[in-house]
C-alpha cells in the first residue's frame, strides 16, 4: 500500500512541472506579446498632392493584429486628420481569439480636406498603435511620406470666337492648355466631352466637339483643364444660347401592337426577363430595355475613332416624310389611361416599305445587329466621338468594321423593335449624347460652326 502511494506521488511530480512550465509561459506572453511593427505601403495614386489625390493605405500586423491606425496629413506645424479607426487585437495569450491581421484604407490628401494645405512639401503620416500587455505599452509605430505639393492648376485660353449653341445641339471649341495639363474637355452638366489634339495646330493646342443635353433649359457648360493633382482651371465661352421649347406627342399603345412587338422582341433578348402581361412586358421594354440601349451607346462611344473620317453636310433618307421629331416628350395610353412618359430622341423617317437606308456620312461600321427597342440597328463611326445610329431595319448590308461612304445603302427599312409600321429612326449621337441631327444635315451649320473653327484642321485630319 505504501509502495504504491508513493509510485502515485512519483508520477504527479513530472505533470506539476508542466502545468507550471505552462503557466510560466502564459505569464510571460502576458508580458512580453506586445504587437509588433505593421508593415505599411503608401500608394498614392500621383506622385503629387493638389486639391485631392486619392491615396491607398495597406497595412498588416500579423502577430496580434491591428489594434488603431490614424492618417493625417501634416505640412509644418499644421495638420489634417483623413482617417482613424481602431480595431481589436488578438488578446495577449495565446489561442484566445485572432484580430485584424490587416487592411487597406483609402483617402484623398489635399486641400479639399487641409483647407490650411500651400505649395512646398507635405507629409502623409500612419501613425499604429501597437497592442499592449498587462505591463506593457509599446511606442506606436510611425510611417511617412514626403510628396510635392502643387495647388496650381493649368492654364488654358480659349481660342476660338461665335459660339452659338442650341439646346440640343452641338458646336466645336479650339483652345490651349498649359503643358501640366492631363485632361481637358468640355463639361455639360454630367456629360463630357474630351478634347483632342488639334490636327496641324501647335503642341497644346486642343479642341472639342460638345454639345448641350436636349434636357438642359440653361447652358451649365464649361470649358475645363486638370492636371494630375487635380487642379483645375474652368472658363465659360458661349456667346448666345438658344432654348428649345419641349414638343409633345402621345404614342396609343393598343393590344394588337403589343402582340406584334413584345413577344418578338423577347425572343431576341433572352437574357431579358418576362413579366406578368404583355403591358408590364412592355414597360419593362419601355424603361429597362431602353435604359440598357442607351449603356450600349455610350460603351460603342468609347470605341470612337480618334480622327475625321466624314466630310461635308450629313443627308438622311431622300424622298422620306418625317413622322416624328427629336427630343419630344412622349406620353403613352393605354385604354384611355398612360402608362408611361419617354423621350424620343431622333427623327422618325418614313417612306415605302423596305426602302433603301443611306449612310448619312463616310465613317466605320461599329455595330450592326439587335439591340432591343431599336430592332435591328446599325452604328456608324465618324471620329472623334461623332456617330450616327439607324434603327427598326428589316435587313443590314453591312458588316462591323465595313467602311462606308456618304450615300452608300447600309439597311432597308422596317418594323423591328418599338416600331408601330414600316420605318427609319434616325440620330446623330455625340459621346453617346443623342443630339439634333438636323445641324449636322446642314451645310449652312457646317460651314458656320465647324468649318469656320476647324476648316485647317479637318483638311490635316484626313
């Protein structure tokens, strides 16, 4: 028996010291596991502050993770906070829950938010806490980043005179920018539209085509010029606005036309979903299906070719009646009630069926298929943002990519898409901007607006 209780004390002996080893080092990770020193990257998004740079922040503590990080941004004695934020750390022993091991944190340096901020220098500064113990506090870990500060934006002088403008139309300015100057254009409310090198002129001279939206009753236009800290510098320069009074129609939206059009058009959009009737159908085309024609436009906008590829006054389809005008105000009805309110935004053309389609000026074939409300459409390219779109045809005799000249039949005629009978819907487009294409089938308007400003550089550009 006695033999045996002491073998049982024996044994305890190696177990004890363990515990004890065990809880020598719990004690000592209480003391001793403070954070260690976050691996931090500044990235700043130019290599210059001005009014806001954008600047990303990654960091990363691996041991026991973030515990609070702040941002500022200092010059001198002064000094901006762009972000702070604490976190919780991984507790002191270990195996007792994890932290944020690492983030990554985006802000804007410059005057937009250091109103105090002036040229010189200044300093992106993250400053990280590292996670303390019971009995200790670690001095937080600091990086910076010194960057030029420039606050200056590019000059820019307008060079061109006359600029008359209508709603809903376009016109061209030549200008110069100063040569710190990244990005330059015209800004119309929330569209814009770039400019260019101008063919044959001096190294920073520009130029745009711009136009004011059919929706804009005032001409909130602005010529503009940033550099890469983005300063800019804005001037107006029209001379004489022209607004345009709304033109109304009503469009009756019957059974039998929604018979004929819905089901045809859904067979071509699969990827469209069907709604409960054919009216809810037909709304959801109205609405979300003109919606993403318009996204479509604007995609085949960016594929413009950076060059004149037109000449002379544009020609839409000879012997046709116009049966509907651009920018008018549609309301629908049905069964004496509407249903919806849309913009039509070109011109309607109607002549005999199949008649032949010419293309309204020299350019490129950018799109030639389906596209929803528009039937079977077709696309032209006529540089530098300047396109033309032909819509509801019953056939296409051309290919994407095709060169066409001015007169050259591209379709015929039809019904396809939102089309009640047999025609063409015709618009000239701006950056994707639908504008009034009549401007631009005048030779008068041609010589005045364009010709006049750009006469050398259309003869350079082709």
């Amino acid at each position: 028996m006695t033999d045996a209780v002491v073998q049982k004390g024996r044994s305890l002996k190696p177990a004890a010291w363990i515990v004890g080893a065990i809880l020598l080092v719990f004690l000592a990770q209480g003391v001793f596991r403070v954070g260690g020193n976050p691996e931090v990257r500044i990235q700043p998004a130019m290599p210059v502050i001005g009014q806001r740079t954008p600047v990303t922040i990654e960091i990363a503590e691996p041991r026991r993770g973030l515990s609070q990080v702040r941002v500022e941004l200092v010059q001198e004695d002064r000094s901006a906070l762009l972000f702070e934020k604490t976190y919780t750390p991984a507790a002191q022993v270990p195996f007792l829950g994890s932290g944020t091991g690492r983030d990554t944190i985006l802000v804007e340096a410059g005057r937009r938010n250091f109103p105090a901020l002036t040229g010189g220098e200044a300093t992106i500064r993250v400053t990280s806490a590292r996670a303390g113990t019971w009995l200790r506090r670690p001095d937080p870990h600091v990086v910076e980043l010194t960057l030029p500060v420039r606050l200056t934006p590019p000059s820019l002088e307008v060079r061109s005179s006359h600029t008359y403008v209508n709603q809903g139309g376009c016109e061209a300015v030549v200008y110069r920018v100063g040569e710190s100057a990244v990005r330059d254009g015209v800004r119309a409310g929330s569209w814009w539209f770039p400019g260019f090198p101008l063919p044959g002129g001096g190294e920073r001279d520009r130029f745009a085509f711009f136009a004011v939206p059919y929706d804009m009753d005032r001409p909130e236009v602005r010529l503009v010029a940033e550099d890469a800290a983005g300063n800019a510098a804005e001037t107006g320069f029209i001379d004489r606005f022209f607004p345009k009074p709304a033109q109304t129609d009503t469009i009756q939206v019957s059974d039998p036309f929604l018979a004929k059009v819905v089901p045809a058009i859904l067979s071509r959009t699969p990827e469209f979903r069907e709604r409960g009737t054919l009216l809810d159908s037909y709304l959801a085309i109205n609405r979300e299906m003109r919606d993403a024609n318009q996204k479509t436009i604007l995609e085949l906008a960016r594929k413009s070719t950076p060059g004149f590829l037109w000449r002379g006054a544009f020609v839409m389809m000879p012997n046709s009646k116009k049966t509907a005008s651009f920018a008018e105000r549609r309301s629908y009805l049905y069964q004496g009630r509407e249903v919806d309110v849309q913009t039509h935004l070109g011109y309607d053309l109607a002549s005999v069926k199949r008649a032949p389609v010419p293309a309204a000026n020299s350019g490129v074939v950018l799109f030639a298929g389906f596209m929803g409300i528009y039937g079977n459409a077709i696309v032209l390219d006529h540089g530098y943002g300047l396109q033309s779109i032909y819509a509801h045809l019953s056939s296409m005799e051309v290919k994407e990519g095709q060169k066409v000249a001015r007169g050259d039949v591209i379709g015929r005629t039809g019904e396809t898409g939102l089309a009640g009978g047999d025609h063409l819907h015709f618009s000239v487009l701006l950056q994707g901007l639908p504008v009034d294409s009549i401007e631009w089938c005048d030779g008068h308007w041609i010589e005045d607006r364009i010709v006049r400003k750009l006469g050398a550089a259309l003869t350079a550009g082709n």
